[in-house]
C-alpha cells in the first residue's frame, strides 16, 4: 500500500517541479540534463531497454527460492526469484535514466549498492560501455550469484560484484577510487541514519568529480529528511529532485543550485 507522506510528496512535486522542456531552468548544465537526458530518449537507448527486458523477462520466469540476507532491513528471509525482480529491481523508466545518466557524466568508475539481481548493473554497465567498471555491491550471497550467472549470459562483462555490507566493503572501495570520477547509483538500505553515513562517506572522496543518484527519495520521512540534509552539505553544489530519484552533483566553480524537475 502507498504510504500517506510518498503520497502528498507526489502532489507536491507536482506542483512545485519545473517542466520537463526545460523553461525556467538558469543553469546550462541542468538545462541540459533536463532536456537532452532526463526527458529524452537517445540513440543507443533502443539497444539497450531490449537487451534488459530480455534479461527481466528470464528472471520472471524464475520461480527458484533463494535465501536473501537483507543488511538492510536486518531481515534474514527466503524469496521466489519472480517476485524479487519485480519488487526490488529498478523499473524501465529509471534504469533507462541511469544508462543515459552515466553515458553522458563519462565516469570513469561506475558503483552501485545494492545488486540485488542485477536489473539496475545491467541499465548502468551497458550505459557505460565495455570499458568502464562497474563495482556493484550486495550483501545477500545468493542474489548475487543469480546475478553474476545472469551478467555473464547475458554479455554483461565490465561488472565487478562484491558480495559483502556496504559498511564493510564501501570504506576499502573507496580508498581505491579516490580522485576518480564517480558515479554512485545508491539503492540500499532507505534508512535515514545508513543514508547519510554513505552519503558522508562518499562525499568526503568526491573531491569535485562525483554524481550521485539516489533512488526513493520520499520514500518515507526519513528519507525525505536524508534528501534534505544532502542538499544542504557543503560539498554538494547541484541537487535535482525527480520525486522518485534524486540527483546530486558535485562540480567544482558551480554555484549551490536546487531544482525540481518534472519527469
Ligand atoms: C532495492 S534492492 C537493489 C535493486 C537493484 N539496484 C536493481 O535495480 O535491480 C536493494 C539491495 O540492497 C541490498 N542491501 C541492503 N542493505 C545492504 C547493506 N547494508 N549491505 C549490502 N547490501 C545491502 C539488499 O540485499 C538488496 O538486494
């Protein structure tokens, strides 16, 4: 059931964001964003949905039970394969965001937290292209080998999975990253207090060359108090709400800008 607060967040958004053709927006670089990668479709963008609704579809048909060892919720529970894809994964919309996001930021690492099976590395590898890495994170050792045996099938080569707690795993990743340019794709663990402590941890090496995009943003109250503070921090210059998702940018010589963009 939809929560009240995501709820009247929406109505908000509504009222509040800019327009998808971009009026209204002062910066170019958020111009940009908006009408050539948030609200447009782009070449490669056909190649790309088809290959992960190939790779959506199998897991649907997938009715294994694996164990699923949640750090997030703190939960150890059992999942059908067909029902953690279409409860967990990224939806089209989004994942065709991200592959055209990354595209266009050129990172030279990609990280994703929370694999989970593997929809989300899919959209992000194959906006990267064969050359970038993508280091994808996931606490439950059963989804990711599902996820690792459905990469590989399906040609998805420039993955990196590391099975183990964002807590553990993201300090000794990030010192091998540092002064990179990065984009991060955070989508674990909603939780107010996990969500700042990754957020300060990756902005303390961003260093001018970071984008960030948050996933579930109002999903509750909490994060919706994350989302706000991450504004706020003073090594955040561009922020962009799209209500489900949330953009954050650091860019050296940019001046503190925040919008609402409608999607
Ligand atoms: C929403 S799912 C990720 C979906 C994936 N990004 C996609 O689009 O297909 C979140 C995943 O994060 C993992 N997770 C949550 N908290 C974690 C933590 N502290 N350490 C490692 N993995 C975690 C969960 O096991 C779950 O598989």
């Amino acid at each position: 059931m939809m929560h009240i607060h995501y709820i009247s967040k929406c109505l908000q958004h509504f009222v509040k964001a800019k327009h998808w053709r971009g009026f209204g927006i002062h910066s170019p670089y958020v111009y940009h964003l908006q009408r050539h990668i948030i609200s447009t479709n782009t070449k490669s963008d056909r190649e790309i949905r088809r290959i992960v609704r190939r790779y959506r579809k199998e897991l649907a048909r997938d009715n294994r039970r694996i164990d699923l060892n949640d750090l997030g919720t703190g939960k150890a529970k059992s999942g059908i394969v067909s029902s953690i894809v279409k409860r967990a994964a990224v939806d089209e919309k989004s994942g065709m965001l991200l592959s055209r996001l990354v595209a266009d930021y050129k990172p030279e690492v990609v990280i994703e937290m929370g694999t989970s099976l593997g929809v989300g590395t899919a959209y992000l590898a194959l906006g990267a292209g064969a050359d970038v890495e993508v280091i994808t994170i996931e606490g439950s050792p059963e989804c990711s080998k599902v996820a690792q045996k459905m990469l590989d099938k399906h040609g998805i080569h420039n993955v990196k999975l590391i099975v183990g707690g964002f807590d553990e795993e993201l300090p000794k990743m990030l010192k091998s990253i540092e002064r990179k340019k990065v984009l991060v794709y955070l989508d674990g663990n909603h939780a107010y207090e996990a969500t700042m402590r990754y957020m300060n941890m990756l902005l303390e090496i961003a260093d001018d060359n970071m984008m960030i995009v948050m996933d579930d943003i109002h999903l509750h109250t909490g994060m919706t108090k994350a989302w706000r503070e991450v504004c706020q921090m003073e090594a955040v210059t561009t922020t962009i709400d799209l209500m489900r998702m949330g953009i954050v940018i650091q860019r050296s010589g940019a001046q503190k800008e925040q919008y609402v963009l409608r999607w």
